[in-house]
C-alpha cells in the first residue's frame, strides 16, 4: 500500500469520526503536523505509530487495511457542501468530503492578497492543474516563474518543486485538479 492510500484511508476515517487533524493528533498524543504528512502522502507511519493514531479514533489496524471506499453516486454539489481543507489566508474548498477511492482531487481555491504556499516548494506525487478565474497568481515551477491572470492556466508534474503566490492588492481565485487526490 502506497503513502498516499495510507493517508487517503487516516483521512476518511478521521472525517467518519468527525475529527478535525489537531483534535485527532491531539488524541494520539502526536504532533499535527504528524498526521497532516501522513494525509499528504508526504510520509508513511511505522505500524506501531499508526496503530497509536487508530486507537485514538478508536479503530484497529485489520479494520483499518480492510476498508473499501463507498462509491458516491453524488453528482452535484451546492457551493456550502465544498469542504474547506485550506487554512490561514489561503482557501482550499474541496469538491466531495473525502478522496478516499478517488482519482482527482477537484479544488476551488482562494489566496488572499501577499499569501503563499510557503518558501519550501511543494513535492508530490501527480500531475495537477489550474485555470485563474480572477487576481493574479504567481506560480513557480522549478527555477521557470510566471504571472497568470484572468483566463491562464497551469498544468504540471508534481514532482517538479513548486510554489504559488498571490500578488497584487486583489484576492486570486483558481479552479485546480490534481491526480492523483494527494494534496
């Protein structure tokens, strides 16, 4: 089982039990940040560290392993039903509560003036993509720079480091996808 199904399956199951990831690190006795990596994909638990996470919730590690994504037949989504997973001065609404059996993550972002992915570049596994419906995202791909308005889009591998910043005195609003779902 690869990092990012491991992830994918701590993420349904916290959201089943209605777990925001601090409430559920808190739980664990673990750092947030612990169980924000392991979402991502971005690191793969020792079985004795998940076990400690899955007794929080309380679930053991066969039921865990043994769960099989419930096929929404849910097709359309009202803009209050996105699932907000951004924080601070960047929005991320999600479309459909969890990846869990997904192949895309489909996102409606919001970056508010001067915010940022961060100084560190992103790194994962996928391919993503974006179309910029309004402001102005810097986006950084490598050592390759661009400013995107209105109407420009992105779309990479995510292994390539990258980053995105709004600049301007006006919020950036993008509609994003990323395959597979490992934001």
């Amino acid at each position: 089982m690869t990092n990012d199904e491991v992830g994918a399956r701590l993420r349904h199951v916290r959201l089943l039990h209605g777990l925001s990831q601090r409430a559920l690190a808190k739980r664990a006795g673990v750092v947030n940040s612990t169980i924000s990596l392991i979402e991502s994909g971005q690191t793969n638990p020792s079985v004795g560290a998940l076990k400690r996470i899955l007794d929080a919730v309380p679930i053991g590690l066969a039921e865990f392993f043994s769960l099989t994504p419930e096929r929404s037949e849910k097709a359309f989504y009202a803009s209050e039903e996105l699932v907000e997973i951004g924080k601070g001065r960047i929005s991320y609404r999600q479309v459909g509560d969890s990846l869990f059996g997904r192949a895309l993550q489909l996102l409606k972002e919001r970056y508010e003036p001067g915010s940022d992915t961060g100084r560190v570049p992103l790194v994962h596994d996928g391919e993503e993509g974006g179309i910029v419906l309004s402001g102005r995202l810097e986006v950084t791909v490598d050592d390759e720079r661009r400013v995107l308005g209105p109407g420009d889009a992105y779309y990479f591998s995510s292994r390539r480091p990258h980053r995105f910043r709004c600049i301007g005195p006006n919020p950036c609003e993008v509609v994003s996808a990323c395959t597979p779902p490992t934001f």
